[in-house]
C-alpha cells in the first residue's frame, strides 16, 4: 500500500470538510454518511503527489485496473441502504476498502468480496493496518456467501447486466440490495427491497458508471 501518505492534518480534515458540502448539495442527506466521510482519510489511498485529487469528487485507479469510487457514489449508495448499526451487510468488490471503512463506520458488520487476488491480498493487510477489520474474502462475489447468509442489505461495487439471482436469495425479508445494472460503461443505480419471500420491490435511482462486474453472474 501507499506508505508515504499515512498522516492525517488539519489540512486534510478541511478537504474532507468541504467535500462533505459538496456531497450534501448533491443531495446527499443521511448523516451517518456524512460523518464517515469526514471521519474517513480518503488520501491515505492515494500517494502523496496525488493528495488533492483524494478529496474532489472523482473516482481514481488503484491498480489492477481498478477503481476507488467516487465520493458521491460511496455516498449514494451508503445513503441508499439505509444503515442501522449491527446490519448485517455483503459488499461486492472490496477494491481499495474505501467503500468498506464507510459502511464499518456507519456501523455495519461488514463481509466483503472481491474477485481479484491482488487486491483481496492487499486490502485485507491494509484495512486492519488503520483500524478497520470487515471479514475478508476473495472469490465471486456474484455468487453472494452462501454459508454466512442471510444479509440484511447487500451493495455491489461493480456494474453487471444483472441482478444475480444469488444475491437475491440470500437477503433478509426487509432487506435491500442497492447494485448499478445495465450495459458496460453506464449502469441504473437500483434499489431493491425484499417484502416477502416471493416479492421484491424496485426503484430506480439514477445513472452511474462502473468497473465491470465480473463472474457466474456477471460479465
Ligand atoms: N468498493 C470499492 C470499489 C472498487 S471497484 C472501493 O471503495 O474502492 C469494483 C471492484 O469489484 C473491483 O475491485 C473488482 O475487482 C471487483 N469485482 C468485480 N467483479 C467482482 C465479483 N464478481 N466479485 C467480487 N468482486 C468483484
């Protein structure tokens, strides 16, 4: 991981602070998020040259062809799941481990996947490093987790041409999925809430823009 970037400043928080701004003028409301997003130093992610671009609201490569998310689409899709503390929470594409420190701040108790050993390796080494220890694990995430299920919310990182089937079935009644679906390049941000064993609700939520979400029920 970045070793030169490890301190967190005055400077650093005021970044965070006005980017905070920015994300609640684009609409995002729920303060648990809010306050992961100030708490979170994004720049820790980044190499040292590259400190002010942690904190605009852009997405950045972090290797393995791979992205961090964007601010605003850690926030949407945070803010979308509706988090009480002890959900139970599945993340699909652990990447960076960003997405994960938001959603363990906000209280979860998070397992997340991610499909490329390269980044499961190095993110599961980096994340306790600072204090944040999500169960780890490196596989399909399309497939969901079979033995830990049922989850009471699922978000998946990566855009796919679908909604697994899997993941589907390993949600709680209650619970939600929040997963970016449609063609490569652009995805609808859909959020689905399970109501009973057979009926599941969705709404529509906007257009994003994914890496690719690989695997059985993927790309
Ligand atoms: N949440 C991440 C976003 C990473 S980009 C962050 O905050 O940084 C999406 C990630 O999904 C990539 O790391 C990619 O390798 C991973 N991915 C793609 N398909 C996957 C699958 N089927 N199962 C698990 N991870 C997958």
């Amino acid at each position: 991981m970045i070793k030169d970037n490890l301190i967190d400043t005055y400077k650093h928080k005021g970044m965070r602070k006005t980017l905070v701004s920015l994300l609640q003028t684009k609409g995002i409301t729920d303060r648990k998020v809010l306050a992961a997003i100030e708490k979170i130093p994004r720049h820790y992610f980044f190499e040292s040259a590259f400190t002010e671009q942690a904190y605009q609201d852009i997405a950045f490569p972090i290797g393995e062809g791979q992205t961090i998310s964007q601010p605003y689409t850690v926030a949407v899709q945070s803010q979308l799941l509706n988090i009480k503390s002890g959900d139970k929470i599945l993340e699909i594409g652990t990447g960076s481990g960003y997405q994960s420190m938001v959603l363990l701040e906000m209280g979860a108790n998070l397992y997340t996947i991610e499909y490329n050993k390269i980044l499961y390796e190095r993110t599961r080494k980096f994340l306790p490093s600072i204090g944040y220890s999500p169960k780890f694990f490196n596989g399909d995430g399309t497939k969901g987790l079979e033995a830990f299920a049922p989850f009471d919310k699922i978000i998946v990182t990566a855009g796919g041409p679908q909604i697994p089937e899997s993941l589907l079935k390993q949600l709680t009644i209650g619970g939600i999925i929040v997963i970016p679906v449609g063609g490569e390049g652009k995805q609808k941000m859909l959020k689905i809430t399970r109501k009973s064993e057979t009926d599941f609700e969705r709404e529509d939520h906007g257009d994003f823009a994914f890496v690719k979400l690989l695997g059985k029920e993927g790309w």
